[in-house]
C-alpha cells in the first residue's frame, strides 16, 4: 500500500490536540484512509487526526515500515507545499 503523511493543515491553529500528535506515517490505500490508521494508533484519544491534511510519500512501504505518530511540528512554519494547505 502506499505511504502517508498525516499532517495539520497551516494555519489550522483549531485543530491542534492537548497531547501534541501534530502528524503521522502510515500504509494506507488513500487519504481517508490514512488518517483513520493514523487515529487507530492514537487509541487514547478520540480522533485527534480528523480534518488533518494527507499527503502520499511514497508509491510503497518498504518492508518492515512501522507506522509512527509524530510530535510536534513535523513539516515547519515556513513550509508552505503538499500536506500544508494553502
């Protein structure tokens, strides 16, 4: 399956979480997807990744890819390309 980067929009201040899960790699077959296998490894919280950008990385995984959440800032403030909005 392709590869994902779950990440929030800029400028979508709203959508930050109290536990700082600001993105997410995951295999999954499309976007929708992606972001419900990204809130499926955050099982403690109630779909932090909802309303979150996605943006495919790579065509596959390689072999022995574990998805990962990801704290903090994944992508910077001054990038503004795919996975960033507008």
């Amino acid at each position: 399956m392709p590869l994902f980067l779950v990440t929030r929009p800029k400028g979508a201040e709203h959508l930050k979480n109290p536990t700082t899960l600001h993105g997410a790699v995951v295999d999954a077959a499309d976007g929708t997807a992606a972001i419900a296998a990204a809130n499926a490894l955050a099982t403690r919280h109630n779909a932090p990744f909802a309303g979150f950008d996605t943006t495919q990385v790579a065509a596959t995984a390689e072999a022995g890819f574990v998805p990962a959440l990801i704290q903090g800032n994944v992508l910077g403030d001054a990038y503004s390309g795919p996975g960033r909005g507008a």
